[in-house]
C-alpha cells in the first residue's frame, strides 16, 4: 500500500486525534487460532483509555495493533484520520510513542541519554538544546532528577520504568500507548503516575491508551475503559458503565461487590471458599536483640 506523502504527514500531524478500528482480526503467523475477531472500536479525543481483561484476552496484540508493531491479517486501524497500513513507522513515531511491559534493552548510557532517545522522530541540526530541555521536563515529571547521571543499565525494575515513561513523554507524543505502565512500582508512585497520564491528557491534549491490571485504579483515574473478553470487546464505556458485578464474574470469573468512591466503582473481592485452618506451630517474630548492661 502507498505511504502517505509530505502533505498528508501534516494533515496526520495536525487532524483531530482518533483511533479507528474496523473489523479486526489478528492471529500469529503459523497458527489458525485468532487472538482478536471481528473488534471494531472508535476513540475520539484527548483521554484517558484503560483496556482490561484476563491473561490471554489480546489486550496486548490490540496495542501493537495500534501502532504497527504488528500488522492486522484482517480490517484496518485508522489513526487520525489516516490507514495506518499507509503510515509508516517513521511518520507514526512523530506522532505517538510507546512505552512496553517490560524492555530486554539494557542500555550502557546515562538516564539523560537513555530519555534523550525519545527525541529522535524529532531531533533535527541545531535541535539539542530544545531536546535537553523536554528531557530535564521529563525528569521532573517523574521527580527522578537524582538519576540523571545514572547508568541506565544498573538501575531497579521500579527506576527502569520511570525512565522508559519519562523516555516516552519527552518524545512529545499526541497519543501514547503504555502495557502496563505501573506493574513495577510500589502503590504510591502507582497512584502518581496514573494521575500524571491523566493530567497529560486534558493540560496537554494527548490521547493515552494504556493496559492495566489494576481494576481498582483504572476504574478511579480512567475516562473510558475497554474491557477484552473471547477475542472481542466485551464492553467500553465510562468506568461506572463497565465495572460490574455481572462483567467481573464473566469476564474473570470472580465474585465481587461494587460500591461507589467519589462517584468511581471500587471493588471488593468475596471468597466464600472454605478456609484451611493455620497450623498451631505457625508464627512470625522478629527477634529481640539483647541490651548491653
């Protein structure tokens, strides 16, 4: 298919954001089973989109999907307006970043140069000074500016995810694809991060699309939520439209109450299961350790 020329790549730059999808279908090279049937999807505007579901429901394949990590064997994904079939990787990277799970890259560079590398769609001669200026902005969003100099490949699973976001916003993206941004970090900066995708999508106009396993944050923080069952959507639409009792049980097939907070769904798990009483001899305790006289 023809790639969109130089006059189209400022209409794709420039057009109202959206994602389209049309009649997908996706399964892996060499096997007959589809991941994805038949999903069909429109997202207009600047927002915060959750997509939940269990382990193995394609929450993952629809992303890459998305942004032409993977290519569809059936329908289209159009983003803004535009095939993305006709969009190549280069233009794309101009206009959404990614940031995955979990990176196998390990990177002998410093935070500051391991960010900087989001500037690349961007990057331009005379450009460095405005490029360290958006990293320094990133580093101060995530408040890890105490990493700047830090290698990059000798930080904790929790510091590797903020610099892989902070990587992703220095890129500048108008919509920005995250699998998991917060599956390293503690409840705090789970919390943080989460209001700080929010916030990026009404002070800066970026449509963010990010898959979460957290039901309880995502129905808290999110605007519209997808929820992926048997190789569709099962159901999108505000938080307190999707997150039920009803969705839980045939979705997860877990029982649970919802009630409401400040207006959000919040979950409670039930577990009527018989419980196995503790062995007598069991215990924790930490040892008191003797004074000196």
């Amino acid at each position: 298919m023809k790639q969109i020329g130089k006059k189209d790549n400022n209409r794709l730059i420039e057009s109202d954001l959206s994602i389209r999808i049309e009649d997908l279908h996706f399964s892996y090279k060499g096997s007959s089973k589809e991941v994805l049937s038949g999903l069909s999807l429109d997202i207009r505007g600047p927002q915060l989109v959750s997509v939940l579901g269990p382990n193995g429901a394609g929450k993952s394949t629809l992303i890459h999907c998305m942004n032409k990590i993977l290519e569809p064997t059936g329908g289209n994904v159009w983003i803004n307006g535009f095939n993305s079939r006709e969009i190549s990787i280069k233009e794309l990277a101009k206009i959404s970043s990614y940031v995955p799970y979990s990176s196998a890259d390990s990177f002998p560079l410093t935070v500051v140069d391991t960010i900087l590398m989001g500037r690349h769609p961007h990057s331009k001669w005379g450009s460095i000074d405005e490029d360290l200026r958006i990293v320094e902005e990133s580093l101060k969003l995530l408040k890890i500016e105490d990493l700047a100099d830090s290698m990059f490949n000798e930080l904790s699973a929790g510091q590797h995810q903020k610099v892989m976001l902070a990587r992703g916003f220095a890129q500048e993206p108008r919509i920005l694809f995250l699998d998991e941004p917060t599956s390293n970090l503690d409840i705090k900066y789970q919390l943080e991060i989460t209001r700080i995708l929010r916030r990026m999508s009404r002070e800066k106009g970026v449509l963010v699309v990010m898959i979460s396993h957290d039901i309880n944050i995502a129905a808290k923080y999110s605007d519209n939520i997808i929820v992926l069952h048997n190789r569709g959507i099962y159901s999108f639409g505000k938080p307190e439209d999707v997150i039920t009792s009803e969705m839980l049980k045939e979705v997860y097939d877990v029982d649970a109450v919802i009630t409401s907070d400040k207006g959000k769904p919040h979950l409670m798990l039930c577990d009527e299961s018989e419980d196995v009483p503790l062995p007598e001899e069991s215990s924790v305790c930490v040892p008191v350790k003797a004074t000196e006289n």
